[in-house]
C-alpha cells in the first residue's frame, strides 16, 4: 500500500507542477495578448494625435475657439480613420460639456452630441481628464452597446484639457482569442498529464517486476541448505542482486570517463575552442584561448554581447552575435582580436553548429586560429620581395626540382623576357642563356648544390644573350629546409662581367694610346725631320751616281725611307686628337661605292673577286677621308688572308651597318683577342698598327668595331655607327 501511495505521490506533485505552470503560461499569453491590444490602439491614438496638430483646419478651429468647425473636422477625421465595417471605433469627449460631440463608425440612429451620463463615465476616462496621461481599460461601449478595450488619451487646447480622445475595439475577437488560448493551454496540458500518467505506470510496472525478483530471491533464502547448494548454483541465484546496482554504475563512470577524455582532448588541442549556447552566452574556453588572448577563462565566461565587441573585430565588419541570430556557419573568416595588453591578434574563426540535444539546439562551436606566425612570414616574405627588387643583382630562384620561382627584374631586362613568361618553367625549358660549353657545367653545379646543400661557383665564362656574347659568373647557394636541413630550393646570383673587362680593355688602350701619343710626337720630332733630309740628298746622289747597281742600291735605300714615313704616318693617325678632324654628312653607300673604285684595280691584280651589297642609303656625321681609310685597311687585310685562287671579299650595308667578309685563312680565339693591341700582327711585314687605328678611327665616329672569325672559314668585320 505505502509503494502504491508513494508512487501516486510521485504522479500526483508533477502533475500539480504542470497545471500551474499551464495556467502561468496561459497568463502569460493573454496578458501578451492584451498588451499587443493596447499597442495597436495607442498606436492609431498616436497618428490621430499627430493628425490634430498638423491638420491646418483643426488647429486654425483651435486657435479661434471655433468649436463647431473644430468638432465637424475631428468628425471628418474619425470618419475618415475608422470604416464602417471596421471592429475599431473613436470618438472625442468634451469635458466641460460631458458630451460626446464626434464619432466613427457613425450610424444613422446615433444623435451628436451625445451627453454621457456622470454614472456612465468610467473612472479611467476621469483619471485621464484629471492627470492628461492615458488610460487603457476595459468597458461597455454606450454607443455601440457592447463591450470594449479602449485607449483614452487626453486633447488639449489652448494648453488645457479640452477633452478625451478614445480608440476602442470591440471584446469579441478578443474574447475568440482568449477562448483559443485556454483551449491550447488544456490540450497541452491534458496531454502532458497523459504522457506523465503512463510514464508512471511504465516505472510502477517496473518496480513490481524487481520487487517480484527480490521475493523470489528472499524467499531462496530463506530455502537455503547449505549441503545441496554449490558455488555455482549460488553465483546464478544472485545474478540479479549484483549486476544490477553495479551495472548502472558502471555505466555512469563510463559517461563520466569519456567526459574527462573529451575535455581534456580538448584542453590541448593548440586552438582556440570556445562553445556558446544557443543564446550566445560562453560555457567553456580551452586553455589555448587564454593563452592566445590573455584573458583567463573566468573573464571570458563573464562577458557580455557589448564587451565582446570591444574585443574583436572581423575585418568585413560582421559579428559573431548577427551570424547566431541568423543560424549561418562561418567559415576561416579573418579578424583582429585585442590582447589583454593591447596588441591587435590576427585570428582567423569558423563557426560550426553543434549536434542537437533531444530535437533541441545545442549551441554553437567557435574555432579560432592565431595567424600571427602565417602574418610575420608574409610580411618578412613581402620584405624580401621588395628587397631584391629594390637591390639592382641578377637573382634566380629554383625550387628542388630546378623550376623558377622567382626571377629579379635586372635579370629579366639582360636575358630579354618578361617574369610572368619564366615563372614555374624548368630552367632547361626556360632557355634564358645559352652558355657554349658551359651548359653541362651548370648543370651538374646545380645538381651538387641541391644534392650536398653547400654553395658552388661557376667561374666567368662566355654566354649567348639576346644574340650578344656576354661575359658571366654563377653563384649557388642552397635553400635549406628549416626541419630536415636539406636544400629544397637554390639562389642563383649571375654576375655579368662584361661591363668590367670591356672597361678593362678600354683602360688598356688607353694607357696604350697615351704611349703612343708620346711616341708619336717623339718620332715626329726626332725622327721624321732627319729622315726627310736624307731623302733629299739620295735625290741628289741619284743624278751623279752611275752604274746600275749604285742606282738599285740608291732605290732600295728611297723605298725604305719611303716606308717608315708610312710607319711614321701611322703612329701620328693613332695620336691625332679627335677635335682636328673636320665633320661632314657622309652617304655610306657613295663612300662605299668610291673605295671599291680604288680597291677594285688591286682585287684584279691579286684575283681577289671583289663585291658589293648595299641594300639602302645611310648618312652619318664624320669624316670621309678617316671612313675610307678603314675600309681600305680592312680590305687589304683580306687580300692579305686569301691565300688560294678562289678568294671572295664582299663588302655590305644593312642598316647603317657595314661588314667587311672573306673566305681567308680565318684567325684563332688567341689572335681574335690581341687583334686590336698595337704592334701586334700575323704579317711578316705589317707593323700591327692598322686595325688599333682603325678601332680609333670608328670609335672617334661614335661606333664599334667588331670581328668574328673561323679558322679555315674567314672573317667578318662589322661596323655599327
């Protein structure tokens, strides 16, 4: 009997609990309900209140107390606001006169003024003509005879209470509202009760059933002999008795152990973890949040809607309390977080949902990343970036599989093309260079450097860009990996040299040529006056000297002389100063036209076939004597290379650009370097003087001379003005 009363006890307060909180909530409800009434009718007494003090005509009846007007225009007003078919009714009492003097919906068989007996004045409607605050309240319409909820607020003319203006609705689809309310409160509550009762009787069944299991067991007890049991028999017996107690326990501290695994997972995960209910209030933060930010969990758990946004701040200007509001993930957006000291913290959040509890929203998990790391490489890498492009050096970048991740601009203006057209080619692919010889020599230098991770050096050597022989060197250095301390990457620094050895060699004939400017003049003082005198005096032995051998003598002695003056003659073409040369427009083609005339007779004599190849006209500033010198020179050197009979000497203009080329005997890379170095010839007769002064001479033109040579397949010289 006491198991079956506690279990109704059980039943019975539950039940009781659920009652009043249906009734609460009933309350609840309509009292909602009334407070929307009284919203929407102090809303329309609102915009009727607006309307009488921006109507001209009702205030222009107030200011001359024209009551009359003032009560027809109010009665326009109402009319106008409350249809004939609306639930919704106004009116405006004067308080002086206790008369009803405008109303809407107006009837045919409703007389204004209305004179409101004082015993059908509602105490609300006095209150508000006394205190002018308005009044809501619930009454019985004299007009319409039914009962209302009216909203009474006060008119004021001339700064007193004129009267009362009311908005009213009639109680009967408020009373339908009310019905419903009630209705759905004791259908959820009789429900409730029901489910209640049957979980009841499911738990009372229950314990019938381990009460009759626990009979059964005493009363075994009770049968106990203690000659027949045995240990087996004995351990089934009390099965029940010992699992039962130990199973539920067992199963609680399993929930609990794996609560402690997950939380302590989560405590140290390096995120920052926070999970919020559905409201947006914080129940947890990880250590790893704390010690990113500087506040302690305490602090967090504190805070508030306002004070987390004091704190962060994403960088597209949404907050996390918009996106909660509105159910949506977020996912790796960036933001700015300020430490506990000051400092801003890039972040980056995601925002998943958690898996719901019972058909109900769990809340919401909130991820946050620190960024500060990934922020400090790409502002050092930025740094970098500027920093060799800012730094005039030819740099290349190779990955570990020898493809370009970066190429500097000055390395991109000497080997001609654009960063974007290289950037992840291999370097065998790219063909930035073409290095004669040297090609496999960078190869395996790249190869040791990835390979070994220690710096390599190419030593300066020739190399083909843009169709120009350049002068380079190669620096290696590896790109350690910072975890396995291998090269992954390799810096390559090309230095180009040609600037260095052409002013090398310009410094070399500089110095030469200062020699000869001295050597020149010494000769022209001591040597070129005396020699002309002793010319003279061989003429004059030539007239009284007789017999051949004599005269052959005197001849050998006059063509000797004869040459060194020639010799003479040129030491002073290397020394003329540039300003002694007198400039005049010059037609390349008329010049080259002239020396062939001159040159044409000896290419007979020597059968040399002599041709030319002008494809246009090109004028110049210079001198026409200086020019034809040069290629008179350039040309006898080729009669001079041409050993067999089938010798051919062309001389061509492309472009302003005139070449001098043979089939000759050609010249060695040895002798291409010495070429232009006075006194230096591969002639028994030549004095190595004539190709230093022609270099000079085109050089005084502001041009070049070039030369290009095989042996055994000839030679071209090319001028560029």
């Amino acid at each position: 009997m006491s198991r079956k009363l506690s279990t109704v006890l059980k039943l019975f307060v539950p039940a009781l609990l659920l009652l009043c909180t249906t009734i609460l909530l009933v309350q609840v409800a309509l009292n909602a309900l009334y407070q929307e009434k009284q919203d929407k009718l102090s809303a329309i007494s609102v915009i009727l209140q607006h309307r009488l003090s921006t109507d001209p005509s009702i205030t222009n009846a107030m200011a001359y107390a024209n009551q009359p007007v003032l009560y027809q225009q109010i009665q326009n007003l109402l009319d106008e606001t409350f249809p004939a078919d609306s639930d919704l009714s106004g009116s405006l009492y004067i308080a002086q006169t206790h008369q009803v003097v405008a109303y809407a919906p107006h009837h045919n068989n409703e007389a204004l003024p209305f004179k409101l007996p004082g015993d059908l004045q509602p105490a609300e409607l006095l209150a508000t003509i006394e205190t002018g605050k308005p009044h809501f309240y619930y009454t019985v319409s004299v007009m319409r005879g039914t009962r209302i909820y009216n909203y009474a607020t006060a008119v004021y003319q001339a700064g007193n209470v004129l009267g009362v203006l009311s908005v009213s609705q009639t109680a009967n689809s408020i009373q339908m509202q009310e019905t419903a309310i009630w209705l759905s409160g004791s259908a959820i509550c009789l429900i409730a009760l029901t489910l209640l009762l049957a979980i009841g009787v499911s738990t009372y069944r229950k314990e019938q059933h381990l009460q009759l299991e626990q009979n059964n067991l005493i009363n075994w007890l009770k049968s106990y002999d203690g000659d027949t049991l045995s240990v087996n028999t004995m351990n089934s017996q009390l099965d029940l008795l010992k699992n039962l107690p130990h199973a539920f326990k067992d199963a609680v501290d399993l929930v609990h152990h794996y609560r402690r695994q997950q939380r302590h997972a989560l405590d140290q995960l390096p995120l920052g973890l926070l999970t919020l209910d559905a409201t947006g209030r914080v129940l947890y933060t990880n250590p790893f949040f704390s010690q990113m930010f500087g506040y302690s969990g305490e602090e967090v758990l504190s805070w508030d809607g306002t004070r987390w946004q004091q704190v962060y701040r994403m960088l597209d200007g949404t907050y996390v309390s918009n996106e909660l509001r509105k159910g949506r993930r977020i996912e790796n957006r960036i933001g700015l977080f300020r430490h506990k000291n000051g400092e801003e913290i890039p972040f980056s959040l995601t925002m998943r949902e958690l898996p719901p509890v019972q058909a109900q929203p769990a809340g919401w998990l909130l991820i946050c990343y620190d960024l500060s790391k990934e922020f400090t490489i790409d502002r050092l890498t930025q740094k970098t970036q500027v920093l060799l492009q800012s730094v005039a050096l030819n740099v290349l970048l190779l990955d570990a599989n020898q493809r370009i991740e970066y190429i500097s601009p000055e390395l991109c203006t000497l080997v001609g093309c654009h960063e974007s057209d290289v950037v992840g080619q291999h370097l065998a692919d790219a063909m930035l260079w073409q290095l004669p010889d040297r090609e496999h020599a960078l190869h395996e230098a790249l190869q040791k450097v990835l390979a070994n991770g220690r710096r390599d050096h190419l030593p300066q050597g020739p190399a083909l860009l843009q169709g120009r022989e350049y002068l380079l060197e190669y620096d290696l250095f590896p790109i350690l990996n910072p975890l396995t301390q291998d090269a992954d990457g390799c810096m390559i620094f090309v230095k180009d040299t040609t600037l260095y050895q052409e002013w090398e060699q310009l410094s070399r004939r500089v110095d030469a040529h200062s020699n000869y400017v001295q050597m020149a003049a010494t000769i022209a003082h001591e040597v070129r006056n005396p020699m002309t005198s002793v010319r003279g005096f061989l003429q004059l032995l030539a007239k009284d000297l007789k017999g051949d051998v004599q005269q052959m003598y005197l001849h050998v002695m006059q063509t000797e002389i004869d040459r060194m003056n020639a010799i003479l003659t040129e030491y002073l073409s290397m020394a003329r100063p540039v300003q002694e040369l007198e400039w005049e427009p010059i037609d390349l083609a008329s010049l080259i036209r002239e020396t062939f005339l001159v040159l044409e007779g000896e290419a007979n004599y020597r059968g040399v076939l002599l041709e030319l190849n002008l494809e246009e006209t090109h004028s110049i500033e210079g001198n026409a004597r200086e020019l034809k010198q040069v290629l008179i020179n350039l040309v006898r050197n080729a009669f001079d290379a041409i050993e067999g009979p089938s010798g051919r000497i062309e001389i061509r203009l492309r472009n302003g650009v005139i070449e001098v080329a043979d089939n000759g005997c050609g010249m060695t890379l040895e002798q291409i370097e010495r070429i232009f170095e006075p006194f230096f010839t591969t002639k028994a007769t030549g004095t190595g003087l004539g190709l230093p002064v022609c270099r000079k001479i085109v050089e005084t033109h502001r041009g070049t001379l070039e030369v290009m040579s095989a042996v055994e397949v000839g030679t071209v010289f090319t001028i560029r003005f």
